[in-house]
C-alpha cells in the first residue's frame, strides 16, 4: 500500500534532517522525503499538519512477559502498547518461563510476534542456561533463531571465569553480550544506600555493586575485545567510569531507564511500590549525572524498562513488592519532556536517544528487512510515527493499554500524543 504523509515536521535524528516536508510510503519503504514524484498515487493520505513525522521508536528493555508471566502481561496488550506509544521496534530479556536459552523457545516467540503485526521483536537468548551462571548457552544456534545479543537479564553472573568465557565466545562470532552492572553479593538490597534507606530502614545497594561490576566488565573487553552493551546505569560514578572507557576506545554502548532519568530515591516517599525498581532510584546528583551523559553522548540510549507488573504484586510492603514498572506508552512523552527539562538538550537529540542511538546498539545485529530502523531515508525501512509535541495527557490506568498500570508517573502531565504508527507500512495504531 502506498502511503502519503502530508504537512508535518519531518525529523531524522539520525542524519539531522528537520523540515516541514511530505513524505512518501511505498510497502515496506521509504519511497520520498520531499520531491514526491508527479506518478506517486497514494492509497492512504495522513494529514500531518502541527504534527512531527518520526522513525518509529526502538526501546532496548522491554518485558513482554510470554511465556510464564501472563498474568502480568501477553504479547497482544503489550505490542499493543508498543505500537500506540510509537515504538515499532522493541528488545526482550531472556527472563521469560521457560528462559529463552532454547532455539525453539525463540522461535515461537517470534512467530508469534510476527502474527500480530505490530511492533518488531528482536529476542536477547540467555547468556547461561536458566540464566544459572554455570553452563554457557548454544549461541551460535540461538543467532540463528533470531536472537540479537546475549544477557543474564537481571541475574548477576557469580563466576568471573564463567563471563570471560562467554565474552571470548562472543568476540569468536562478533556477538554482543547485554549485561547489567551489578555485583551480585552488594546488590541484594531494595533501595539505594544512603540516608534516606537507613532512616526507612531499607535495605541499601550502593554505588560500588555497580563499579566493581564495571570494572570487571572492562577488564575483560581489554583481554577479550568482546562487544558489550551495558544496561541501565544509574549513578555518577557509573556515568563517569563509561565515558573513560569510551575515550580509551573500548566497544561499549550503554543505556539509561526513564525511571532512573526523572525520580531519586527521595521519591519513594512513604514506601510508594510504585518506586520499587531495578535498579533502585539514586540520589539527585546520580540523575544530574545521568541527564548529562545522555546530553554529551556518553549515554548511547533512553530505554522504557518496560516491565509490568500486577496489582497483588505491588500491593505489598515495599521491601516485599515486585520490581518494575510500566513504561512502553511514555518513552515518547519522557524523552519529549527530557528535551524541555535538560537545557540545552534539543528535540533532535533528545529523539535520537530513543532512535537512532538504539538502533545503532543492535547494529550488525539487524538484518534485512530491518536495516534502516530507527532512521529515515529513501529505500530504508517504512516504521513511522506521526505525533503531536503540543499534546498533553495524564498517565494512568484509563490512559494505558499495557497489561500493568504500575508506574512512577503515574498522575503526571506530560507532552506528546502518537497520532498513528505504521510499521512495515502496515497502519498499526490511529487514535
């Protein structure tokens, strides 16, 4: 079908391009920005008057919670969530039940995904088998299946020589291992250590279980040259320590949640589960830190860290609750508000933080049909959304089709309503 998208503000974050021009559709792909040809008849026409025309969103952390945890969310609400906040390409742990450390599990996922035509799924294969640190996983075939990269999710690895051996295997084929930087032993606690924790009496996990972790995670990209992905920072010395790293030439890309952009630990208030996450919300100056490697780079990516979660769940003791929280329907609006908040951070590259920065992590990774995600060019992939920067809404469980409507924003304004998202072309979403 092809697909006229009149009278908005084009934006491409990827080669800078911002003009208020029409842009063409033609199936999967990009047939013209501007200079639409005399012979182009379109079937559909999308008045985007005051309104900007985007890639689609590519969101690196995003739980879809099948199979096992259905109960929380499936497939259909959350590609459903996906495609209305303007997300066209989403990244999955291995986290799942049964883990997705087997070529069959990867499959049916993503067949399944596949069938319902909405937001793109790229699956991360467990880095051990059942995520239990021991045995390392068949990669090579698990790449064949589909997956893009290899992660513990949010299980620590408790042998250093288990994670060289993954790293040296990985470097072997040029895969990409994902890792959160967490010590295992200093990261058991519920909140960030600090005054507030102790006067709570909350269990604290301090900065050093994400630097030591960095360290290590460092020294063996020296040894091995390994490609690896670091997920969810959320402290100044974290920020710090990457950004040396980058300098010094090492292959890493890094990632921020949107929880970890906008609250502190001073959020939690009166044991507000809503504020129970992983990682636990830090202190003011973490997040200044935070803000300011996404404004000069260091930060490669905004990310969801999409994981819903029930009402029993979070209806517990805060040290008891479930971690995790709701997020695929605000990237858009968060990274939005992160461009009117975090002076000088333009609208430009506040977006490419949630496009083409993300898409240039999965990198290699992306085969055809997918090249071209996360940017807008003539031939690439068709996965656009047109939204409204002037639009403002208040998050909450009426105004969210994910499954779980657990999220720390929840009550909060913020800008930017997706008026439709096509994926592959394909109409996903109109509101």
């Amino acid at each position: 079908m092809k697909t006229l998208i009149r009278g908005g503000r084009v934006l491409d974050p990827a080669s800078g391009f911002d003009e208020k021009v029409d842009l063409a559709l033609d199936g999967c792909a990009v047939a013209a920005i501007d200079n639409i040809a005399n012979d182009f008849v379109p079937d559909r026409v999308i008045d985007a008057s005051g309104c900007v025309v985007m890639p689609g969103l590519v969101d690196l952390a995003v739980r879809l919670r099948e199979p096992g945890y259905e109960h929380e969310g499936m497939l259909a609400s959350e590609l459903a969530a996906a495609v209305a906040g303007g997300v066209t390409s989403v990244v999955c742990p291995p986290d799942t039940d049964p883990v997705l450390d087997e070529t069959g599990l990867v499959e049916m996922l993503r067949y399944r995904a596949q069938r319902l035509q909405q937001s793109r799924v790229f699956p991360l294969g467990a880095l051990t088998r059942n995520l239990e640190g021991e045995v390392l996983t068949e990669m090579l075939q698990l790449t064949q299946a589909g997956c893009v990269g290899f992660s513990q999710a949010e299980v620590p690895l408790a042998s250093t020589q288990v994670l060289q051996r993954a790293l040296q295997y990985a470097s072997t084929y040029g895969y990409t291992v994902w890792l959160r930087p967490q010590d295992l032993h200093l990261g058991k606690g519920v909140a960030a250590s600090g005054a507030l924790a102790t006067r709570m009496g909350l269990s604290g996990v301090p900065v050093a279980a994400e630097t030591i972790a960095l360290h290590t995670i460092f020294e063996l990209v020296r040894a091995t040259g390994a490609r690896v992905h670091l997920c969810r920072l959320s402290s100044a010395a974290g920020v710090d320590l990457v950004r040396l790293a980058k300098a010094e030439g090492l292959p890493l890309s890094c990632d921020v949640s949107i929880n970890s952009l906008f609250f502190t630990d001073v959020d939690i208030g009166y044991f507000d589960s809503r504020m129970r996450l992983n990682p636990p919300l830090r202190q003011q100056r973490d997040r200044d830190a935070l803000r300011a490697g996404l404004l000069d780079g260091t930060i490669d990516a905004l990310v969801s860290d999409h994981t819903p979660v029930d009402d029993d769940a979070k209806a517990l003791p805060f040290a008891e609750a479930e971690p995790g929280a709701t997020g695929l329907e605000l990237l858009l609006s968060v990274a939005l508000k992160c461009s009117m908040d975090c002076t000088p951070l333009a609208l430009g590259r506040a977006m490419a933080a949630v496009t083409s920065g993300p898409a240039r992590v999965l990198g290699a990774s992306l085969t055809a049909p997918a090249s071209g995600v996360g940017q807008l060019r003539v031939g690439g992939v068709s996965d656009v959304i047109v939204f409204d920067p002037a639009a403002v809404w208040t998050v909450g469980a009426n105004a969210l089709r994910s499954q779980g409507h657990h999220t720390p924003f929840g009550g909060y304004e913020l800008p930017g309503r997706v008026r439709c998202t096509l994926v592959e072309g394909r109409l996903a979403y109109q509101a």
